[in-house]
C-alpha cells in the first residue's frame, strides 16, 4: 500500500472546527451566555456553508458525488465487499445526518427567543408566535444532535478497536496508508468561491440586509 493524500486540508479544517464550534455552542448555552451562542451559531452556518459549497467544488474525496450513495452500496458494504476511500456508505450516512441536524438547529436559531431576552438575529422576520414555535423545535433537536454525536464517536472507536482502521489520523495529517488514487482537485480558486459564499451567507443571516427599525435593531443588538 502506498502513503496517498485523502483529505484536502479544507476538509480537516472545516471538520476540527465543527468540533469545537458544536461544543461551544452547548457550552454557552448551558452558561446562560446567550450573545456569545448566537456568534457561535452563525460561525457555524458559515462552515456549514462553506462544507456545502466545498462539497460540490472541493477534493475528490470531499465531494458529496465521490462518498454520496444508493442502497446498494450500502448493502455491499454491509456484506464486506464494498471496497474504496473516504467515507465509507454507512459513514456518509452519518456525515449527512450530522450536516442536516447541525443545519436544522442553526436555521432554527436564526428565528428563535430565549424568553423575551435573546432573539435570533432574523426574529424580527416571523414574530413572537411563530418564534416560539421555531425555538421548540431547536431545543428538541439537541438531543438528537448528542445522540449523531455519540454514535459518530462510537463508530470511530469501533473501527479503530475492531477493524484497526484508525479514522482519525488521516483527518489530521491528510494522508493514509492505503491502495487507490490520492484526491485531485479544491484548488485555492475553488477554496475563495467557497470562502466567498459562506462569508455572504452569514451576513445576510446575521440580519444585516433587514430593514432598520427599532424592532430589528433590538433583534441585532448582539
């Protein structure tokens, strides 16, 4: 087996950051620092963004085309015959689950209140009713988060304890030792198309493009 580069450096960076940005995110909002979540939300719908975008113009290996598959690779992969790199079939079921989940709690966020006190930075766009509303289904998926979370981690541990795959060194260094074709492609043009849409995206989320009046500055106070 050859020492072959899989994951671009984009891809990693966007994964540790997820990481990190997730946990902050349950960390302020346990600390009651409501301000500092919202940041941390819109930090990561910029990453979520840029993933997306990343997706489609990134690395072989990170592109949704490359790991993205039917039922029957996922059945060949459950019968042990399924043979490639990046994500495996099960994998990029969880990677898509984790992607959705993470989308659903930040565009839930973006509408949500926090008892009068904290109001999402698009608030102003669908009032009290609807808010509260929005704001439930935010706090409901949390749980469901935490679960993807700790499955993902489990799976992780199972393939290195099990199947002696370790995942998690070639998502820090890149590389790993396996047969295939090393990942082409997400040069630095791809990299500032996608930098560029993820920055616009959360501008127009963090409320800026709104009309200005009283309400929304209140909603924008943060």
């Amino acid at each position: 087996m050859a020492r072959i580069k899989i994951w671009d450096l984009p891809t990693r960076l966007f994964h540790w950051a997820l990481v990190l940005l997730v946990a902050c995110a349950f960390i302020t909002e346990s600390l009651d620092q409501m301000e500092w979540h919202g940041r941390v939300g819109l930090t990561i719908l910029g990453l979520l963004v840029f993933r997306i975008v990343w997706g489609f113009v990134g690395s072989t290996y990170a592109r949704f085309c490359t790991f993205v598959k039917g039922p029957q690779s996922i059945k060949s992969y459950l019968k042990g015959e399924w043979q490639g790199l990046g994500h495996n079939p099960l994998g990029a079921l969880s990677v898509l689950a984790i992607l959705a989940t993470v989308g659903i709690q930040v565009a839930t966020g973006l509408f949500a209140n926090e008892d009068g006190s904290f109001f999402g930075p698009l608030y102003s766009l669908v009032g009290e009713g609807l808010s509260g509303d929005i704001t439930d289904i935010h706090e409901a998926m949390e749980p469901v988060l935490i679960a993807l979370v700790i499955a993902h981690v489990a799976a992780i541990l199972f393939y290195a304890h099990v199947k002696k795959d370790n995942l998690v060194k070639p998502m820090i260094t890149g590389w790993k030792e396996a047969d295939g074709k090393a990942a082409e492609g997400g040069g630095p043009v791809a990299f500032f198309i996608a930098v560029a849409i993820a920055v616009a995206a959360v501008y127009a989320a963090s409320g800026a493009l709104l009309p200005s009046s009283p309400a929304t500055a209140a909603t924008q106070a943060w």
